[in-house]
C-alpha cells in the first residue's frame, strides 16, 4: 500500500512539476516572416521607430531618412507609404524633421507623426498631414524644448481618439518630461497629467500610445517594465507587467493588442525575453509571442513600433536594425 501512494505521489509531483515548465513557457509563435519593404532607387531604411495600417490597408513609416536622424538629409522624405505587399507608394516631409519618432493614422486618414529631437528651428513637435502630405496642423514650438501647454520635450507618440481629441506621449527619459498631454481635435490644449516616477499615473519613457475599443488609453511605459491603462480624463485603471518593457503598442479593431518588446534584458528585466506579444486589450492575457531576431537574447533585434492589418499579419519597424518586416499569421 505504501508503495502505492509513492508511486502515486511520486506521478503527482512530476505532473505539477510538467504543468509549471509549460506555464513557464513562451506562447505558440504562430507567424512566419515574409521578405518585404524595398524601398526604390536604392535608398535604404533608416531607423524606424514608428508603423501603423490605413484603412485601405497601406502601410505607414517613419522613418530617420536612411540613417539615425534626419539631420543635413533635407532631400530625404521620411513618411513613407507602401501597399500591404511592400510595394512604394510615395514618401513626403522632406527638410521638416530631427528625429522621426512616432506615427498614428486616423480614422479620416491624417497622418500624425512626433518629432522626438531639436535643432536649427526644427522638431519637438506633432505634425498632421494629410494622407497626400500636406501640413494641416503643429503642435508645439519647432526647436523649442518645454514643459508648457504649447511645448513637448521628446514627444515619444501621438493618437487620436475616436472624438478626435489629441493624446500625445511627451517624453523619452534623461530630462525630458514624462507626462501625457491632451488637446481637442482643433489642437486646443485641454490638460496635461504624469510625471517622472514609477507609481500608478508616473512615466519613465512613456514611448507609445493606442486606444481600445472601449476608449481607453493604453499607455507603454516602456522603463517601468509596464503598460498603464486610463480614461481620456487621466484616471488610472490599471498597469500590466505581463507584455514586458514595452515600446510599441497597437490594438485592432476587436482588442488584440500588439505590443514590442527591444529593450529588455537579463539586467533590466529578468526572465523576459525580447519581442512582439500579442494578447487581449480586454483581460491582458498573452497568447502568441513573435522573438526577436538573433542568437543572443539581450542583443537580438526587435521593433520599437509595431502594427497589424485585418488579417492579422504583424508589421515591425526596427531603429537598431534599420528595417520593416512583416509576419504573415499561418
């Protein structure tokens, strides 16, 4: 008999012991990369920090004009259109920009960009285009850093709810602000909330924005290892810790949320690995999980933004890796 419940304990132990190694484990990768995204006449991508899907499906990129900043490259336009199979459409905002950093394309098919650097009277700003690239609107003072209600300090990311009122994440660590800033659709300043710290409502890097269908904010406050959900007021309603140290952020139209891990490491973030995870915006659960590209796993490349189409195919900008790629869903 005693042998019997030895046995038996001995089966239980190595069950639990095999269902805690499968909950340690990574979710399915359930994509596959495609080759993708040339650009024409030999011109290469730059760092690309930023992605986003229109409604007809195109692509959007911006991107640092074929190297690290758009500096004494006036003749290289940044914001760049593709189809869904990779193929240019055109490019447009050539001489405005420092340091292209984030991207949102409205409902009407604006495209909103930040500027996250400052120079010679140009960048700290958010720009609207329209989709054939005309200027419509300025936030902020070009080449003015401030902590104002018509200035930013490395504005990180830009979106735009569904009313139309303006989000943007103002901040990029060091002695940048760390906050968000909300304006009316006509660019009003309306109110400001956050600053430098880790409690509930405080940045460190507040690197990337997007709404979920409830209206919420997600905010990704990439070196506090957390998103932090809002109302369009500002009041806190949660922080997950479960998609890493997040950079990009997207969330489609039935609340899957892709978010882009390039910053964690074994020393800034133990136990994470780099890459995209895609879950639910409704109940943060993690269900599919893209790694990044590399042998080494605190040096592999990852995106800092990250998109998806309605099919589900995932598309990410990469700065270090100077690419966009795209991940069919099998």
């Amino acid at each position: 008999m005693r042998t019997g419940y030895r046995l038996a304990f001995a089966a239980l132990i190595v069950f639990i012991g095999t269902a805690c190694a499968i909950a340690a484990e990574d979710p399915p990768n359930p994509y596959t990369e495609d080759g993708w995204a040339r650009l024409p006449g030999g011109r290469h991508w730059g760092a690309t920090g930023a992605v986003d899907v229109d409604r007809n499906g195109n692509v959007w990129v911006f991107e640092r004009c074929g190297g690290a900043s758009c500096i004494g490259k006036d003749d290289v336009a940044p914001v760049v259109e593709l189809d869904a199979s990779g193929k240019f459409i055109k490019a447009f905002g050539a001489g405005l920009f420092v340091v292209p950093h984030g991207l949102f394309v409205d409902r009407e098919g604006n495209v909103w960009v930040t500027d996250s650097q400052g120079k010679d009277g140009k960048g700290q700003v958010v720009v609207k285009f329209s989709a054939d690239g005309k200027v419509l609107m300025t936030l902020g003072k070009p080449g003015v850093a401030g902590t104002t209600d018509d200035t930013f300090n490395q504005p990180s990311d830009v979106a735009i709810a569904p009313n139309g009122d303006i989000f943007v994440a103002d901040g990029h660590g060091g002695d940048s602000n760390a906050r968000i800033v909300k304006f009316s659709k006509d660019g009003k300043f309306i109110k400001t909330w956050g600053k430098k710290g880790s409690a509930p409502g405080e940045f460190d890097v507040p690197h990337g924005l997007a709404f979920d269908s409830q209206g919420r904010l997600f905010v990704a406050d990439r070196s506090n290892g957390r998103i932090q959900i809002f109302d369009q007021d500002g009041k806190f309603l949660a922080e997950w810790k479960q998609f890493g140290r997040p950079s990009g952020i997207f969330i489609d139209a039935n609340d899957v949320l892709y978010v882009a891990d390039h910053t964690s490491t074994a020393k800034n973030n133990p136990g994470i690995k780099r890459g995209i995870r895609v879950g639910s915006a409704r109940d943060g659960s993690v269900k599919a999980f893209i790694p990044g590209l590399g042998a080494e796993p605190d040096t592999q490349s990852v995106g800092e933004g990250v998109a998806a189409d309605a099919a589900g195919n995932v598309y990410m900008a990469e700065t270090g890796g100077m690419n966009v790629r795209k991940f069919l869903r099998k």
